[in-house]
C-alpha cells in the first residue's frame, strides 16, 4: 500500500544504502578484530568522501543516578 509522497523515503534508501555499502566495503577492506576507534575513523573518512553530511561522536547529556553526565 502506497501512501502519500513516495520520494522522501526513496531518498533516504539512498543515504541508508550508501552507509551501509561504505561500512561493508571499510570491514572489508581492513578485515576483522581492530578497535572500533579505528573502523570508525576509516567509516567517517569514506563517508565524507560520498558527500554525506553527519555528526560523529556527538555528545548527549544525561542524568544517571542523580548525576549529569555528557555521553560519547
């Protein structure tokens, strides 16, 4: 069932395909058992180089057991 403007989400299949494409192609590519610092660092570089706009690592604040934390 087709509703409404079919264009948004086939945009976003675009960019969903394009991370996960890139993310393959880097494990792939550097094979298994590295620090995830690393697979990340080699991700952001590869998503970039597509064009893609986002936010690595951003900080989100939150309480935990009465205290205020800022999360990585």
């Amino acid at each position: 069932m087709k509703t409404g403007n079919q264009e948004p989400a086939k945009e976003v299949d675009k960019v969903v395909y394009q991370i996960v494409d890139t993310a393959f192609n880097v494990h792939q590519n550097l094979g298994p058992g590295l620090l995830e610092s690393v697979y990340e660092t080699c991700l952001a570089h590869e998503i970039k180089k597509r064009g893609l706009i986002f936010e690595q690592q951003k900080q989100v604040p939150k309480r935990y057991d009465g205290i205020q934390m800022v999360l990585v």
